[in-house]
C-alpha cells in the first residue's frame, strides 16, 4: 500500500501582500499564509523579527503613495492583499488633537485606499482583499478617531466589493473584538476589566483566533464570499455593552 499524499497546500502558487506584518495580528497572518502554502510580503513600518524568515519583508510606511506604486512595480501578480496596518487613536471627545485625529485616518483609512488602488491592476479574477476593521465599526465607542475610521474602512469595504465585484475581485472585511496584540497593550486596566465582563466567551481573543480566518479569505474555499463582514468577538457585539464600558473608564479630563 503507497503512502497517502498530503493534501494540496491552499495558497499554493499565491502571492499575498500583508501590512502592518512585524508584530501581533499581522505577523500571526503571514505566518499562517505562509504556511498555508502562498508566497507572503509582509510589509510594516516597524523592523521586523530575525524569526520572520518564512516571507519577504520590507519597511513601508502605507500611507506613501509612491511605496504602494514601487511595490506594485515589483510584482507581476498579486492575489490577495489583507490591509491589517492600523493604530488605535484612543483620544476622547472634545479634545482630540487635529493631527491625531489626521493620522489615525492616513493609516486606517487612506492606507488601505492605497494599497487597493495600486495592486488591484496586478490582480486576476479570483483575488482576494481582507480590510481589518474593527467591532468599533459597528457601535458607537469613546474612542472617537479609531471609531471614526473603522467605521470609513467598512464604508471603503463595502464599496469596494461592489466596484471590484466584476473583476472576479473580492473584498471582505474582519471585524476583531479584543485581541491580545501590541495595540490591546496600551489600553488601560479598567478598560480591559471592563471590557472583559463584557465578553460571553469571558476572554480576550488572541492573533491565532484571527489568522486561520484569512486563510480561509484569501482560498478559493471563500469564493463565493464579498462584501462580507466577519465578526471574531467571543460575543462582545451580540448584546448592548459600550455605553457600561465608557462609564467604567471614567470622564476624560
């Protein structure tokens, strides 16, 4: 009797494009791809690790137009982009800094808008594109920059998936709860304490709760899928909870 073949590898022969890659949900993701077979390029504005050897990276700012067009130049093919690069931009209102609030928006919003415009020309029918929103996308929460613009990004995925829709194009956005990555680091214990009682799964959510769902995106198994918004909370948005967050973190000063 022959030994069994393993079965095909999904992402065989795909070359991925992954920002905000060098650390937390990104690095988790391209690892993941990687594994599941695609040739990743992993790119973020932090160096990253001497561990992250199983694809290519390059420093990149997503907020430069012309980074997006020399990476573009680079590559004859793309077949899928996830655009996971973001900063969270906690500041409340009234008080939030006009250049915070620009930068939060260059980064989550215009970013994505970039790398959409420059790699869609080398994509084939059958292509994929993930924006990572956020559950702020669906409620109203303090943080007014990081809301605002994860609510921009869903209105950008939408869009997208129908403009691109008859390309063959696909355009899906994940919507994260709490998740343990450098982002989630910076928050505050009573938002964490709060946050946590809130959840039904009693738990943050960690970067391997993520990864094999843009696995799944980026295959053909997905293909059927556009426009679709895929939330990963523990239940966090399946009943009301934000407005007892905010009271528990207290008035900003």
């Amino acid at each position: 009797m022959g030994v069994p073949s393993s079965p095909p590898a999904p992402l065989a022969g795909k070359v991925i494009v992954v920002t905000g890659a060098a650390r937390g949900q990104g690095a988790a993701t391209a690892e993941a791809l990687a594994a599941a077979g695609a040739s990743v390029v992993a790119v973020d504005v932090l160096p990253f690790p001497a561990s992250a050897s199983a694809f290519r990276s390059c420093s990149f700012d997503v907020r430069d137009e012309d980074a997006w067009r020399s990476l573009a130049s680079e590559l004859p093919v793309v077949h899928g982009l996830i655009n996971n690069a973001g900063v969270a931009g906690r500041d409340r209102l009234p008080d939030v800094p006009l250049d915070a609030w620009e930068r939060t928006f260059a980064i989550n919003v215009t970013g994505p808008l970039l790398g959409i415009q420059a790699l869609v020309p080398r994509m084939p029918a059958g292509a994929s594109i993930v924006n990572v929103c956020s559950v702020a996308a669906l409620s109203g929460h303090v943080a007014a920059a990081y809301t605002s613009s994860k609510w921009a990004l869903r209105g950008l995925t939408r869009t997208a998936s129908l403009e691109l829709g008859a390309r063959g194009i696909r355009v899906n956005a994940v919507l994260p709860g709490l998740i343990e990555t450098p982002l989630m680091e910076s928050a505050s214990p009573a938002f964490r304490a709060a946050a946590i009682a809130e959840i039904p799964l009693s738990r943050t959510g960690t970067v391997d709760d993520i990864a094999p769902l843009m696995v799944f995106l980026m295959s053909g198994a997905s293909s059927y899928m556009n426009g679709a918004e895929l939330v990963v909370d523990g239940g966090l948005t399946a009943h009301v909870s934000h407005k007892r967050i905010a009271d528990a973190i207290g008035s900003p000063s």
